[in-house]
C-alpha cells in the first residue's frame, strides 16, 4: 500500500505540467521528474540498489514511450492467425486507435478503439510496469 501511495504521490501529484508536457522530448524534464519521484521512495528504502533501478527504469519508460508502445503491439499478436496491425497504425499508444489511423478501418479483424480508451489502456499498462518495477526493487534490493 505504500508503495501504490508513493507512486501516485510523485507521479501524478508532484509532477508538474512542464514536465508532464515535456518529458517525451527533452532528457532535462523527464530528469527532474525522475529525481522527483525517486525522492519520494526513500520514505520506504534507503538501498542505493533500489532506487537506481526505479530511477532509471522510471526514467526510460517515461522518456522513450516507444517501450510501453511496443510492449503493448507486440502483446496483441497473441491472437487467434496470428493476425496483428502493423506498428504504424498502433505507434501512439500501441492499440489500434483513432490516432494513429483516422480513418476507422477494420485491419486484419482488428476495429479500432475510441481515442479515450486507447489512452486509458495505456496508462494503466504503464502504470503496472512501473508499480511492478518499484516493487521488485524495494523486495529484492533492499
């Protein structure tokens, strides 16, 4: 349950709109960020160990989205053919989705998914990534 407080706490209510806006496109605001939000976890270990994995690793997942983007396309393969959409079609959020293709065509028995939830779906991915991270690091590293 601290662990759950501590992310929500330095992810969403510590960090500003500056970085929030930027830190996809430049390493200084995602830096600050990440400072930010690592902080917040010496309330729950003082381990070198752990807090460098969840800062580095907090750090790649919000800098580079790519990772969560990829994760998420290449989960949907697993499906019945073998069947996917191609990445072009899924590169905002790695679903399927108004953004990416606009004009709401079926691709490979795939229908596309309203904008809005694409967006929720993948931040409840990463979020989990984060969360299991953080969690590994304080069980293992501390």
């Amino acid at each position: 349950m601290e662990q759950l407080l501590c992310h929500v706490f330095a992810d969403y209510v510590i960090q500003s709109d500056w970085m929030a806006l930027n830190k996809i496109k430049r390493s200084w605001p995602c830096l600050v960020h990440v400072l930010l939000y690592t902080s917040v976890f010496l309330l729950l270990t003082t381990s070198w160990k752990a807090l460098a994995v969840i800062g580095v690793t907090h750090f790649l997942l919000d800098r580079f989205p790519v990772i969560v983007q990829r994760l998420i396309w290449f989960k949907n393969h697993f499906g019945p053919g073998g069947k996917y959409v191609p990445f072009v079609h899924c590169k905002v959020t790695g679903y399927y989705d108004h953004f990416s293709s606009p004009s709401n065509i079926e691709m490979n028995g795939y229908s596309q998914r309203l904008s809005y939830i694409t967006i929720w779906l993948y931040i409840i991915t990463d979020n989990f990534l984060h969360l299991t991270i953080n969690y590994l690091a304080i069980k293992y590293l501390s």
